[in-house]
C-alpha cells in the first residue's frame, strides 16, 4: 500500500507554500477546482498558535464553508480532542470523533457504528 501511496507523489506532486497558512488559505482554496471537496487537517499546532489567530482560522473555514463544501479534521483549538467538522451546502456538522493522546501514542474512537 505504501509504494501504491508513494507512487501517486510523481503524479502529483506536493507544493510546499511559504507562508501564514490561515492569511493564504481562501487564496489556494480559489485554486481547487468546483467538483473537489476541500479538507482541511491538522493536529498538534493550533495550540502553538495565538487564540486570535485560531479564531481567524475558524472565520475563515466558516466563511469557504458558505460557498464549498468544507471538511476540517483537527484537534488542540479548545481541546485534546480530535474533531471534524464540515460544511455540506452550507450547513455546519460538528463531530467529536476521538479522545487522543497529546503525542499520538493512542487515540480512541467515539463514533458509534449505526449498522
């Protein structure tokens, strides 16, 4: 599964930005094309981050959400927990998805299997 993963680096290759993430999130969100779901992952930084800044980056998923559909999974804003949150048509879903371990060593799931 790896070398099937790797493989698709050459296809698509990664592009590394430099800059403020949340200031040029709407800007590389604009280059997504219309039939793509846009997501948004990340862990262990938001708590390096100042809350101002936490909150812009929650502004400004909330305002890509109104146009796009939007998935951010993420944990560390209010708390340890591991979150996704989406927007489908515009309609905000908030889900609480784990309990992790600060480091990663552990997480456990909270979803509930509805089969």
């Amino acid at each position: 599964m790896f070398e099937e993963a790797a493989g698709y680096m050459k296809e698509y290759p990664v592009r590394l930005v430099d800059g403020d993430g949340i200031s040029l999130l709407s800007k590389y969100v604009e280059e997504v094309p219309e039939d793509n779901v846009i997501c948004i992952f990340h862990t262990h930084v938001a708590n390096q981050i100042p809350k101002e800044k936490n909150d812009q980056l929650l502004q400004t998923i909330e305002t890509i959400g109104k146009k796009r559909d939007v998935f951010h999974i993420y944990n560390n804003i209010q708390d340890k927990y591991l979150h996704l949150d989406y927007y489908l048509d515009g309609v905000e879903y908030r889900n609480t998805i784990a309990k992790t371990d600060g480091h990663g060593r552990w997480f456990e799931w909270l979803l509930k299997n509805e089969m």
